[in-house]
C-alpha cells in the first residue's frame, strides 16, 4: 500500500482511488486493475496535475486506447470547432477516413464490427479442427485443448461455446493469440517440404485473423458508447483499423487502394502517424530525449527543465494530437499540433518539433556517438515531408495559417525553421479554443469528481522562457509556413 506521507505516497493514493472509483463503470477481464500501475509505476510527483495524472493512469488501466473517453464531450455534442471556430477537427481525429476504414473492414471480415461475434462458431471449430488433427503435435489434446483453453475461457474446448466468449474478449484475445504463436513456433521448426506445413500455413492464417477481429472487437465493445452507435467506431479507431487490415499482408481492395489519403505505415520510406493515446504516449518523451520523457534520465539535454507533467493534459485533449515521422520504420520527428486563434486568425500550431537523439549532432557538448547516418543524411527530406504533411492537414482543416514554434530539441531543426518567414505576437494573443474546459469534462468524467483541482498545460505558443529572441516584452518570433499576415512585423526589442 502507498505511504500516504510522503509527496509521492499522496500521488500514488490518488490515482489507486480513481482506480477503483473507475472498476465499477469500465470493462476489466483481467482481474488486476492495478497491473498497469505495477509496470509503469506512478510518474514522479512534479506538484501539478494529480486528477490529470490519476485519470490518465485509471483509464489506461482498463483501456488500451482512451481516444473513446477523451472524444465523450464531443459526441454528445460540446465544443464543435466546426460550429464555434469554423475549424473542421476530423483530420486531427483520423489520418484516414470512417469510410476507408469501415470498408477495409467489411473486405476483411465479411461483416460490420457489430456483427463480429456471429464468427465465434467458426473459430471452435477452427479450434477443434487444431485438436482433431493434431497441428500441435502428439500432445495438443492435452497441453493446450485440456489446459491452454480453459486457462483463457474457463471452459475445456469440448464444452466451449459462443456464449463462453461473447463477454470474455479478453481471453478470447489471449487464446487467439497464445494460439497463434504457437502455430508460428511449431510452423517455423518444421523442415522445408514437410508435409503438414501447407495445412499448419493454412491454420495460422485464419488463426491471425481472427487475432486482427479479436483486437479490434475487443476495442468495440470495451466502450458501450459503440453499443448504441456502432458507425463512431470507424470513425475514432480509423487509423487502427487500416493499419491492423493493410499490414497483415493481404491485398487491399480495389476502391480502397484507389484513394488517395489512405495511410498505414509501410515501413519503408517515409511513415507518418499519429501517437496513440495508449501507454505509449507517457513514453514519447523517452524515445525522442526531450523534456517530456517519463524518466529524466532519457533527456538528451538534462539542463531543461523536464515537463513530463503536461502529458497527461495533452492525452485528454481531443484536439491535441503528436504527429510522428519515420523513415524505413524508424523514428524520426515527432511534432506536436494543435488549433489556436492568433490574432484573431484560425492557426495550426505546430508547437514543437523534436527530433530522435540519433538525430542530434550533439550530445552532452560532444559529437554525438550515437548519431544515425541514414537518419541524419536524409534530415532536411524527413522534414519538408513533415512540412508537407501539416500543410495537408491545414487545408482539409479549412486552415490557411500555420506557425511554427522556432525552438527544438536539435539545433539543425532551429536553423531550418529560422529560414523560414517570421512574425511575432502578443502571447496575450493566442487564444486556445475553450481554454481547459474539454479537459477537465474527461477528468469529472473518470474520476466522478464534481470539480477537478488545479490544470496546467504547456502551450508553446505562449512560453517565452525557451530561447531568447531579443523581442519586446510579451512578444514571441514565430516562424510562418503558410499565410503570412500582409502587415506583418516583428517586435524587436529596442536599445
């Protein structure tokens, strides 16, 4: 149990209390709802956003992916940037369309997310099929029909039945893929030629497809909000569902693959994606060295002031989203955007761009040892891709501005941008639509608290502490990569 007195102790109390305030509303099939908690741990106390904190790590507790939670206040119908602000905010949702996505899935499946449970008679069958050939070997029938079954589902396979699996999508998912990986092991151990491998070949197919429906079902029906309006799963899992259908390797259908803003990562040449609101947000901080990162030792530059605080209002943010570049599956660029009004003007922020430490010329004051040649030859493409990406999602924003905040964690990304135009503001200029107010609707919502505490966010946009600009007082440079005002002017400090 925590030790309440300590600063730490009150964070870590806080957030087994939303914990357990959540268990009774959220969908849990492992029993543990602290295992999350155990792995990751709680993030050290920086004396701000504990109900962010606690809401966060509660979510992700029960939840894979908390998009479905932090979306609540929009669907039903609050803070319409389309309505208030003239804004379309579907890009930021999704890369790809609900469209493409329930399409891709329709090809797939053979049938709509709703209807993925009339399937469960086809995979016990698959199931017994396994044990009635023996595609595990003489032993299946007793180290995995008798055992490994009834350890997902509670039932042994001769008795298991639809209704065993149509609530326990946690275990059906654990048996489809403990199932799938043992196919792959026994498959990948067979000499070439041997006879049993085109039906063992056959087997693992369909085995990791159901896996691919299993996955994406259990997504469906973790949330009732898709109960009730199935066609909203598309809509906020499309990225998920083209990526979990196209990369599996089968080919895409022929109207699909005709579009043009289909996106899935290829991994080869450039990637783009946006960061899932899954744990591996917490952590996106560590894979870049900046000052967001979890643990301060993964800073590439330990002098910053670490931040890792904000994350946990950015994720809660359905208007914040973190864009990130690869190139040939690694990482590149990561860049965080968002809406914001400017002088009265509609901008995409593009509120900082970082770069990977193998990325950096320099580290610790020295030549960076760690420095990726192919990453590095190839930075000034990697970023105008970026560039190019962001100038997309402006224009199907219905944007005609977009600023760039001119510092960054590699020096080579600051000269790049510093070429670009400039203006300046005010900070008292930048406004954020609705402020923290969507935020706070997704902390109430989880923590069932009628107010939640103190909010912070870090809005670059208005930091004046980053880099010296030699501006007046209150005023911030901002590089311009599209829609420069035709009055423009920048606020230099005078002598």
């Amino acid at each position: 149990m925590a030790d309440l007195s300590t600063s730490t102790g009150i964070l870590e109390g806080q957030v087994r209390q939303t914990i357990q305030a959540l268990s009774g509303r959220a969908a849990s099939y492992t029993g543990k709802p602290y295992a999350l908690l155990q792995e990751i741990g709680v993030p050290r106390d920086q004396k701000k956003n504990h109900d962010a904190i606690a809401a966060v790590i509660a979510s992700l507790s029960f939840y894979t992916d908390i998009t479905p939670l932090v979306m609540h206040p929009l669907v039903e119908g609050k803070f319409s940037l389309l309505e208030d602000y003239g804004i379309d905010p579907k890009p930021l949702f999704s890369l790809n369309s609900a469209s493409t996505a329930a399409e891709l899935f329709l090809s797939r499946f053979g049938a709509p997310i709703e209807d993925a449970h009339r399937q469960l008679d086809s995979f016990i069958a698959l199931l017994r099929q396994i044990e009635k050939n023996r595609l595990l070997g003489y032993h299946t029938t007793q180290k995995w029909a008798n055992i490994n079954v009834k350890d997902f589902t509670n039932q042994p396979l001769r008795s298991l039945s639809p209704d065993h699996l149509r609530k326990n999508t946690y275990g059906l998912l654990r048996l489809a893929t403990h199932t799938t990986n043992i196919l792959q092991r026994y498959v990948s151990g067979l000499e070439k030629g041997h006879a049993r491998i085109a039906v063992l070949q056959e087997t693992l197919g369909a085995m990791e497809s159901y896996c691919d429906l299993f996955r994406l079902h259990k997504l469906f029906s973790d949330y009732p909000l898709f109960e009730s309006r199935p066609p909203l799963f598309y809509e906020v899992f499309a990225d998920f569902i083209v990526e979990t259908v196209a990369n599996r390797g089968d080919t895409l259908p022929t109207e699909a693959a005709a579009q043009q803003d289909i996106h899935f990562r290829r991994y080869q040449g450039v990637d783009w994606t946006f960061t899932p609101r899954s744990k591996q947000f917490i952590f996106s901080g560590d894979e870049y060295g900046d000052c967001t990162a979890y643990w301060v030792r993964s800073q590439v530059n330990e002098t910053i002031v670490n931040i890792h605080w904000t994350v946990y209002a950015w994720m809660l943010d359905p208007y914040y989203r973190v864009l990130e570049i690869f190139l040939d599956g690694k990482r590149a660029l990561k860049c965080h955007i968002l809406p914001l009004i400017i002088q009265e003007r509609p901008v995409l922020m593009l509120d900082a761009i970082e770069a990977v430490p193998q990325l950096r010329e320099n580290k610790d004051g020295s030549e960076n040892p760690n420095l990726d040649r192919g990453l590095y030859n190839n930075r000034v493409m990697l970023l105008e891709s970026l560039f190019d990406i962001c100038k997309q999602l402006a224009h199907r924003m219905r944007l005609e501005v977009i600023y760039v905040e001119k510092f960054s964690n590699a020096r080579w990304i600051r000269e790049a941008i510093d070429d670009l135009p400039s203006d300046s503001y005010h900070i008292n200029e930048v406004k954020k639509p609705y402020t923290d107010k969507i935020i706070r609707a997704n902390i109430e919502n989880v923590t069932e608290k009628p107010r939640c505490g103190t909010l912070d966010e870090e809005v670059q946009a208005r930091n004046l502490r980053l880099m010296n600009q030699y501006m007046q007082h209150g005023y911030k440079d901002v590089a311009v990569l599209m829609g420069r005002r035709e009055n423009w002017r920048l606020r230099i400090a005078g002598p």
